[in-house]
C-alpha cells in the first residue's frame, strides 16, 4: 500500500511539473499571459497594451514633440520632415525615421502604409479634452488591429501631468518626473511674478503672424495660451473662430491697437520692420521703442505652430521680453539648459545666442 500511494505521488508531481513547463512554454509566445498590462489612458479608458513597449507613434505634433522629449529612441516615425538646419539640435536615432505623417488632422492624412511597415506597439493619439475623441482616427486604428490610448492636455498647465502619464506608460517614470517638475515649476513661478502685476502695467502684446505680419489670434486662442499666462494683454480681443487661427487684421487695426511689444513668428516680417524699417509700421509703439521680437524656432517653435512642450521654455522668454525688471533670465543660459534636459543635446553658448537672436 506505501509503495502504491508513493508511485501515486510521485506521478503525480511528474504531471505537474510537465504542467508548469508547459505554461511557462505557452507565455513565451501568447501575449495574453504575461507580454501586456492594463492601463488607464488620460480620458479614463482601460487598454490591454504591450507590456515590453519598443516603438510608439503619436499621429500629432503635440503627442509627437512631446514624446520626442520623453525617449526619442522610441519613437517610429516622423509627422513631418526634418529641416537641414534643425539636425544639429536633434538626436541620430530620428534622422533616418519614416514620415508618417498625422491621423486625420489639419487636412493630413498617415500614410497608412509607411505606418504599417513601421510597425509601432502602441499609438499615442493627443486631445485637448477628455470628451473631444477622434472617432475618425479610432476606427482606423482599430481595423488595422493597433492598440491606442490618449494623451490629454487642455491647456500648457496639464502637460506635467501628461510626462507622468507618459512616464507610466513608456516605464520613463524618473525622466519623465524631471520634465514634469520643471515644467510645473517654471507655470508657478510665472503666475507668482504675474500676480504681483497689476493688469494695467503688464504691456500690451501683438502677435504678427504671417510674412506681411497681418494676421493673428484672439485673445482665447491656444496659439496665444503664452500670452495669456504672462499677462493676458493680447490686444485682438475676441472669441476665435476655428482652431485654426489666423485672423485677417488690416495696419490700420494695428495702429490702433499701438501695442507695447510685438512678437514675430515670420523673419521675413520682422527684417521687415526692423532691419528694412518699412515706414508703414514706424509709428507703432512697439517699432518705436524697438521692442520687436522674433520667436526662436529651432529645431522647434518656442511660441506656437505647433503649440508644443517647447512653450514650457517660450514663456521664459516672453516673459524676460515683457518684464526685465520682475523676471530676471540669462535666457542664452537657460535655454541651454533646457535643451540639455528635454531634448538631450548640448548646445553651445554661441550656437544658443544665434537661436535666440536670429
């Protein structure tokens, strides 16, 4: 009888062991085991999601720039072209990336092909609310069977909060964490100065878009958010149209506006009335006192088109153009700084001086 319950036992030991090795055989190679976790994205939803992330795509400036500071190694493929002069200031692993382009957004369309062939784990789609989905843009990513979550950000004041997201997700929790805090600490410390301000001793500030510096953005525009945090004295008050921008003003509505200081997004504009000193503009206030500014942009836009996580550093710069004396910043030094921390490059004192006074 022991002999009998001992071979029993011991069979039965033999049978588990096989059923051990087996599972263990099974989650080498089913995803649903042991290679995917899930998490919960910015807008509440839960999504099953590659465990071991190796390459993401985010089909949107915003989700793409931002991402690019989180682990440019992660990233699959490129929205747009990269421009000769901007390689300097961005990391190798990118260079050679595919341009897929945006999902749906701004009259562009992925390439679906290309983005296909790139094969990213995860796509990181961007919205500016929790409720303004892209249906458009799910129901193509769930045909071609790819995972998807959203970042969401419905002002500059959230994107600490989109790094920690970020962090969870692409397990970059410290690196993201340090973008976060600069981030959160540079928002305080600009509304600490601003309140301190009365509104009618904060200069008053025209945005000129355009190559003929005539268009611009109302006040409650997102393309002006940096205006709006270092003061709100955008002079076209109004209630934009589209997100889209770009409204039409005439040199007449600007001489009646006669701002205090005028911030560029075209040098062809701003030679224009400053090296060239086009008479048309002399008049204006802002010409007159030559507090003309041009908005750096390189590798990118520090101000807007896109409004990126480079706004975190263009509003440094804004507000050491509208209030030297409160804001004191060696914004050469700061913006290197910056560049070491979120774009992983180092950038000379010279090199940084031709950015920022181009």
């Amino acid at each position: 009888m022991q002999r009998i319950a001992y071979d029993m036992i011991r069979k039965g030991a033999k049978q588990g062991m096989l059923l051990v090795l087996l599972l263990v055989a099974l989650s080498a190679f089913s995803p649903g085991l042991s290679e995917s976790r899930e998490i919960i994205d910015m807008t509440g939803r839960k999504v099953t999601i590659p465990d071991a992330l190796r390459k993401v795509y985010a089909p949107s400036p915003y989700g793409s720039y931002i991402m690019y500071s989180v682990d440019p190694t992660m990233i699959s493929g490129l929205i747009f072209p990269i421009k000769e002069e901007d390689k300097r200031y961005l990391v190798k692993d990118v260079q050679g990336l595919p341009v897929i382009g945006s999902l749906f957004g701004q009259g562009q369309t992925a390439n679906i092909e290309v983005l296909m062939k790139a094969k990213p784990d995860l796509i990181i789609m961007w919205s500016a609310s929790r409720s303004a989905l892209n249906e458009k843009a799910e129901e193509t990513l769930k045909k071609l069977n790819l995972p998807f979550v959203y970042a969401v950000a419905e002002n500059l004041s959230d994107y600490p909060d989109v790094f920690l997201f970020l962090g969870r997700l692409l397990k970059r929790e410290e690196r993201a964490a340090k973008l976060a805090s600069y981030s959160r600490k540079t928002l305080s410390e600009v509304k600490n100065v601003v309140s301190k301000i009365a509104p009618e001793k904060r200069p008053s500030v025209y945005y000129a878009e355009g190559f003929d510096g005539l268009s611009t953005e109302c006040n409650d525009s997102i393309h002006v958010e940096l205006v709006q945090l270092a003061g709100d004295r955008n002079v076209h008050r109004c209630h934009t149209s589209s997100h889209k921008g770009f409204e039409k003003v005439s040199l007449e509505q600007v001489m009646l506006y006669n701002p205090d200081v005028i911030v560029a997004q075209e040098k062809v504009f701003y030679d224009k009335i400053v090296k060239e000193k086009d008479p048309a503009w002399q008049n204006i206030k802002a010409v007159k006192e030559k507090r003309v500014y041009l908005i750096p942009r390189t590798p990118f836009n520090w101000f807007d088109r896109p409004p990126s996580f480079m706004r975190i550093l263009g509003l440094k710069w804004l507000m050491g153009i509208l209030y030297p004396k409160e804001y004191r910043i060696n914004i050469v030094k700061e913006a290197r700084e910056f560049y070491r921390l979120f774009l992983g490059v180092e950038v000379s004192n010279e090199e940084m001086r031709h950015i920022v006074y181009r």
